[in-house]
C-alpha cells in the first residue's frame, strides 16, 4: 500500500513527528529556577485563580436569597423541628449522646459488663436538667458511674444495710470500711474528674442530686438492654447458644 511513498509523501500517521528545530538544538538546562514557573505566569495564575470558583447554591442551602427575604414555610419548618420528619430529632439525638458518652468513659475506666450496663440504663432514661449548671453528660456519666460502682462494692462487704451494720462492733465495722475501695481511689477515675472540673466535694453533692432522681423516676434497677419485666422460667439466650453448640 505505501509502495513508491518518499519519506517526504509519508503522511504524518506514518512517520515520526517532525519536532520544532528549535526545541532540537535548545540544550537541557539543569541550573537553578530554569523549571519554575515564569513570574508573570504566575501573577496572572494568582490573579485568576484568587477566588475560586463561585458556588452561591453551596452556601445559601436552607438560607433566605437575599438579606430582605425570608425562608419558605418548608424550610422553617424543618429548622423548628416542626416538619414530621424531624419530630423529636433533638431529644432523639440528645439520648443517644448519653449513651454513647457513658458507654465510652465506661470503656475507659474497664468497667464489667454488668456495671457498663448499669450505667447505660440509668444515664438513656436520666434527666438531667436535675443536675444545673453540672448538666453536662460527661460529669452527670462520671457522677453515675461513681454511684453504680460503688454502691455494687458497698453491696459486696454488707455496707448498704443498716440494720445489720448497726448491730456490729467497731472495731468489725471500722474493719469493712477499711476493705472498701471508692472508685475515686483510683488514678484513672480521678483523672477523668479532674479533666472535666470535678473533685471529690462536687461529686458528693451531685451523687446526692442523682439519688433522687432515682428514686423519682424508678432508675435505681435500669438496666441497658435488659427486660425486668422477663419471665424467669424462660431459658435465657445463653442457654439457647449453648444447646445449639452442644447440638453441633
């Protein structure tokens, strides 16, 4: 097909790019500065390039037109929480701010399962407009935990009853409170106090305050996850896993 074709006929498809003689015989310049950019191409690059792209529906989504206008009813509503999709959003998520932070600082101070649990269940249903200027979730969390643990350790050595403690020697008695170890005793937790402007006098008032919420809103048994109301004759989930594995 390319019989009796030149080199000079050759279409350009067919033969190597003829290159600016120029670019040829230009040496390779490795000195200092000679591969930046030009400083008039990059004043003109800055000048356009200043304010970017103009983007005005990202920044006025859920915002007026103009400063003289006003929202549309839809729009309003849904900043109200008035719209039916956004009903109770703010409870919703306030709820689970409780849980995740108690879960995390439970984590963080290597609670059991059960006292994990404990503390969960009390902070997701716990109000906490009680507590003042101390509202905040992670103090109302730490107050709790400090609660739940050491009222199971008062549990443990017979503290929490009265009647049997007033029968005791002092000498017995002095010996149990010398066993108890308070959750504050320890680094981590005084630690996490001290981060988020607690001590032990602020606790003490706050513990008092969380009591009676407890006793108000029938808190002092919840348990996250856990039904109290469940059939006890009703083999329990456990169970059920161990059968299947014995099963296999």
């Amino acid at each position: 097909m390319t019989e009796g074709w030149t080199d000079q006929q050759l279409p350009t498809w067919q033969s190597d790019a003829v290159g600016d003689d120029r670019d040829v015989e230009r040496p390779f310049s490795q000195r200092p500065g000679d591969g930046a950019v030009g400083r008039a191409d990059l004043q003109r690059d800055q000048t356009v390039r200043k304010w970017g792209p103009v983007t005005p529906s990202a920044t006025q989504i859920g915002r007026a037109e103009s400063p003289d206008a006003d929202l549309s009813e839809n729009v309003r509503r849904l900043h109200e929480e008035r719209h039916s999709a956004m009903a109770g959003h703010s409870a919703r998520m306030h709820r689970l701010d409780k849980l995740r932070i108690a879960h995390a600082l439970c984590n963080d101070l290597s609670l059991t399962p059960w006292q994990r649990d404990r503390v969960v269940g009390i902070m997701s249903d716990l109000d906490l407009t009680a507590f003042g200027s101390q509202r905040a979730i992670p103090k109302v969390a730490l107050v709790v935990i400090r609660h739940v643990v050491d009222r199971e350790r008062e549990h443990y050595l017979g503290l929490h009853d009265q009647e049997w403690i007033s029968g005791l020697s002092p000498d017995r008695l002095n010996d149990l409170y010398d066993q108890f170890r308070s959750i504050t005793d320890e680094e981590e937790f005084s630690a996490l106090v001290a981060k988020h402007g607690l001590d032990v006098t602020s606790l003490n008032r706050l513990r008092r305050t969380l009591r009676d919420q407890l006793d108000e809103q029938d808190l002092e048994t919840a348990v996250y996850g856990r039904n109290p109301y469940r059939d006890p004759n009703l083999p329990s989930l456990d169970a059920r896993r161990a059968d299947e594995a014995h099963e296999k």
